[in-house]
C-alpha cells in the first residue's frame, strides 16, 4: 500500500514596478518562469504564487501565509535619494553628489500611493529572521541587491543578488535558466551557472551580474530542492524487509533492497521525534542541511535522505536505523501505535 507524501515548495514571487520607475516586463519574467517550470521533469514539485504591485507589509504577510521555499523579488534596486535612470534596467541611479554615508541602499516596494518605497537591508533582515523560518532559496532580482543578499545569509541558505546593474531582458533569462535547473533536480549551484548561460545564450550582456551567495556551512551543489522521494508516492516497507514484533518496529534484513531511498524516508518518517534526533546525530547530517524553524519530521527526514544520498551514505542510514530500532525494542518499544 502506498501513502502520499507530497512536499511541494512553493516560489513566492514579489513583483514591484513603482510609478516614476522604468517600466520592467515582470509579467513576462513570471509567465517564462512559470512556463520552465512545467517544461521540467518535476513541475509537480513546484507552486509558483505571484503577488503584483508588492507593498512592504506584503512580504511579511506572504511568508507567514504561504511559508514559501523559496522567495523572489523582481523589481528595482538603490538608494533612497535616487532617481530613475534612462533605460531599461533594474535600478535607482542615486542623485548626483550625494555621498554614500548620506545613501540607504535596499529594494524598492510598492508604497499607498504607488511611489516607490525603499525596503532597507536591515528591514529585510530583520523580516526573515522573525517570518523567514521556511526559506531556504532567496533571488533579488534588482540592481544593486549585493548586500541584502549578503545580510539575509544569516536566516537563508543561498540567496542569489545582482552585482550592479542589470538588463531586465538579462534578469528575466537568469530566472528561465536557474528556475528551469531547479526544476530538472539539478542542486542551487548547477541551476546558477545555468542562470548565467542562459543570459549569454541569448547573446545579452551582464552574465556576470548574477552572484550566488551561501551561508557558511551549506554546500549549494548538494541542494537540490526538487526531490523524487517527495513527488509522488513512497511505498510502505513490505513483510520481506522484516518482521514487527509485538509492541515494536520492523526489524530489517541486512540486504541491498532495503537501503531503497523509499524505504528509507518511510522508516524516518516514523520514528519517534527522540529517536529520529539520534539517527540524525549518528548520521552526522549538518544542521545547514535540514530544514529548520516549525518544519515537520517529514520535511526534515526527506532532506535527510537527499544530503545522504548524495554523500552515498545510505546503507550506513540503514544500519543506523536497524541499530536504535533494536536498542528501542530491547527497552520494550513505545505503548499505543506507531505515529502516522
């Protein structure tokens, strides 16, 4: 019998083109990414939610709502004394003669009267170290957005911000190719390089603009967010993987088949929160790895299997795992039933 065990992260994308800005084509950024996406061979592992003409209060609203994955904002970047520059690109030239101590440097949201309102670095920070628990993936898509990517590596995995200026056009193919990677199972990392390609394949400047920034501990090219084993259905453990004595959990036989990463997430997943913590000690998963704030076992153990997957570390999971359950049933196992 098979269970559904879906795991579907959701984009959050923040669009904002102020009045008195250069118009951007954030409309077709969307449609491309959302069209990549479906191309992908695990469009079902995505739910991408556009929010248009984003006030500030708006992204504090979306992340306790939607607990999104992953968060992008399109929009323009600079200074608060800035004003709009000739062309077609995603900035906010700054006044002439005014010093940088005089600048506060952020993104530009949507104010009440349709003006634009600068976001700080500090606000954005703060925003996602008090509501930001669930995002792992962050994209600035505006200019300038160096810095808060940096500030927001102290609550987010990877953030992805521009390094200057850049074309809208070029802004729009990083995300047809970064979000077209993620979507095929390729890690944060392969999918960035890919963001980049897709910018020169079409034969447009500011390649190089796009930075990927990591926090200390995480690895991007063992990030893979679309995962198989969260896709569709796994499988419970059958009768040949082992018995369940009374009062206790299935024991395994030392073979190959039962090291299945399916198996094995289902064997995670039902653990006691006591005995899932140990597995994971033993296993030495680093913290950056796992899912962290309210997220569920089921999240937890489904980065679990990806990190060890990727280290080929999945028979040395199964032993664990055989391990505490037979030390669980050597102290009577637990009364009532196992958690679904």
């Amino acid at each position: 019998m098979a269970r559904s065990v879906m795991n579907k992260h959701t984009i959050l994308f923040l669009a904002a083109n102020p009045a008195g800005t250069p118009h951007l084509a954030l409309d077709q950024e969307a449609r491309a990414i959302q069209a990549e996406l479906e191309r992908s061979g695990h469009r079902d592992q995505f739910d991408l939610v556009t929010r248009w003409a984003a006030q500030p209060l708006d992204l504090l609203r979306e992340l306790r709502k939607l607990r999104p994955t992953i968060v992008h904002f399109s929009g323009h970047g600079g200074s608060e004394s800035g004003i709009p520059r000739a062309g077609v690109r995603r900035d906010v030239g700054d006044v002439p003669g005014s010093s940088e101590s005089q600048l506060r440097h952020g993104l530009f949201f949507q104010g009440p009267d349709g003006r634009p309102q600068l976001v700080t670095t500090e606000a954005l920070e703060a925003t996602f170290g008090a509501a930001g628990a669930s995002v792992k993936l962050v994209v600035l898509s505006a200019c300038y957005s160096e810095p808060q990517a940096e500030a927001l590596l102290a609550h987010v995995d990877c953030v992805v911000g521009m390094g200057g200026s850049i074309l809208d056009d070029a802004a729009r193919n990083f995300a047809i190719g970064f979000y077209g990677g993620l979507g095929e199972r390729e890690s944060v990392a392969a999918a960035f390089l890919q963001g980049r390609a897709a910018i020169s394949l079409e034969g447009l400047r500011d390649s190089d603009r796009p930075e990927l920034k990591v926090r200390i501990g995480v690895d991007p090219k063992l990030l893979v967010l679309a995962d198989l084993a969260a896709s569709g259905t796994v499988a419970n453990a059958d009768r040949s993987h082992g018995t369940a004595p009374p009062g206790g959990r299935a024991t395994h036989s030392n073979t190959p088949a039962h090291a299945t990463r399916d198996v094995l997430l289902t064997r995670l997943m039902g653990l006691l929160p006591s005995q899932f913590d140990v597995v994971l000690f033993r296993a030495a998963i680093p913290p950056g790895y796992l899912s962290g704030g309210n997220a569920s076992q089921t999240t937890r153990a489904v980065d679990a299997i990806r990190y060890l997957e990727q280290q080929d570390k999945l028979e040395r999971l199964a032993q664990i795992l055989d391990e505490v359950a037979g030390a669980g049933n050597a102290t009577g196992g637990r009364n009532g039933s196992d958690p679904r």
